[in-house]
C-alpha cells in the first residue's frame, strides 16, 4: 500500500527564492501544502500556480504583522476571497514588536472572520501570538463550527485556552520546532488525535541549518508518533486522514 501524502498546513512558499521551484517540490513529493500569503496582492500569483497543482493549494491573506501597512489592501482581500476555500495567515500577534498595531489587528481580523462566516466554507490558518484569548474570542463570536474552520497555527496558548479551540471545532497545525519546546510538547499531548495536522511554517523554521520544507514535516510526524505512542506509518496515515475530515465536515 502507498504511504498516505505529507500534510504542510502552514509555509510560505513564496517566501522562498523560486516559488515555481518550490510549488514543483512539493507536487513531487505528494506532500499537500497549504501555501499561505502575508497580503492579498501576493496571492494571485501563488493561486495562478498553485491551481494547476494536485497538491498546493493557495490561501489568502493579510499577516497580522503587516496589518499596520496594507490594512488599505482589505478591499482587494474582500473581492477575492469568494476565488478560494482557503484563507490564511491571518490572525493577531500581540508581541512587543506589534503591539503598537494589536487594536488595528484586531478590526482587520474581526472583518476577515465576518466575511468568512458570511461566504461559509473557508478553512482558515490562524496566527495567534500572545493573543490567543482574543482569537477565541473573535472565532466564537462570529464563527460557530458550522460557517467554517480555523486552523490555529503554532497555538500557543494555555490548556485551558487549547480546551476553549477544540470545543470551537479548531484544529492545530503543529510543526518540529514547536514540538522541540517540552511546554509546548505538554500541550500537543494533551489534543485529540483526531484535531492535529503537520505544518512547517517554512521559512521561518529551520532543519540543520537551512530552511525547511514542506517534505521536512517528517520530523513533526516522528515526535508525534513518540509523544503519542504509536508507529511512523500510523501517525502519518492519522495526519492525512485528518485532512480529509477537515475537507470533508465543512
Ligand atoms: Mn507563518
């Protein structure tokens, strides 16, 4: 029986220095990968290329670390979300660097949750630095299981605040150097199952020294297997088919 494919809910693969290249990569080796967008003018080119692929799909998005310079790109994001399913990186960051722009995100994020509710269907990478409260807060005011789904991306979060996002219908895309932190281990482990899915959040993360890649969610899939206690070959099965529920419930 073939291996079930590779899941990479979360990476920039624009942020890479050859986007076609990169797309190409990952239709080779069959990894499914949601390739996310920091601002809606960067997302036509990524769907021109991504809509010819079996296994890269392009989500639209406004990184909450850049709300601050395209808030103003809020109108194009509107004309062309009824273009995808999928929508992402979203979300707040609360950090100190983007503090400043925390009550802008916050509007920004309200809007983009709202018309995603309205159009149903989406299913959404959210970021969620230092702000999980006010992400839940957001998602369960205007985004009840039935309009949609989140997908918190690196959640961060307490136990409690990780209760609150499963009981909103969210799933959690998780990724090695998360898994490498023994608090944010604890938390994984603490997840159904049935709620994970594998992420690289490449660029921005690394596997021996240079930036991973879509196929590097390998090794998120290892130290799920080990924290969960189960064989390879079954967690990697489990991640795939949790992408297809996710695909499936909405
Ligand atoms: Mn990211």
């Amino acid at each position: 029986m073939a291996s079930a494919p590779l899941v990479d809910f979360h990476c920039h693969l624009d942020l890479y220095p050859d986007l076609p290249l990169a797309i190409r990569r990952s239709e080779v080796q069959e990894v499914f990968t949601l390739a996310v967008t920091t601002t809606p003018r960067a997302w036509t080119h990524n769907e021109s290329l991504a809509s010819q692929t079996r296994y890269v799909r392009a989500a639209l998005g406004l990184h909450p670390q850049l709300v601050a310079q395209y808030a103003h790109e809020l109108t194009l994001f509107e004309a062309l979300l009824p273009r995808t399913r999928y929508v992402g990186e979203i979300g707040l960051d609360a950090g100190p660097r983007y503090y400043r722009s925390l009550e802008q995100q916050k509007a920004v994020f309200e809007r983009i949750i709202r018309l995603c509710a309205a159009a149903r269907g989406k299913v959404i990478s959210v970021h969620s630095v230092r702000a999980s409260k006010a992400v839940l807060d957001t998602i369960e005011q205007h985004l009840p299981p039935p309009k949609g789904r989140v997908v918190l991306h690196w959640f961060t979060g307490s136990h409690a605040e990780a209760r609150r996002a499963i009981d909103l219908g969210c799933y959690f895309s998780v990724n090695g150097e998360m898994l490498a932190n023994p608090k944010r281990r604890a938390l994984v482990s603490s997840l159904p199952l049935c709620r994970l899915l594998t992420e690289t959040d490449g660029p921005f993360t690394q596997v021996s020294g240079r930036p991973s890649e879509p196929g590097d969610v390998t090794i998120a899939i290892s130290q799920l297997a080990q924290l969960f206690e189960c064989s390879y070959d079954s967690m990697r099965a489990r991640i795939a088919q949790n992408l297809r529920d996710l695909l499936t419930e909405l």
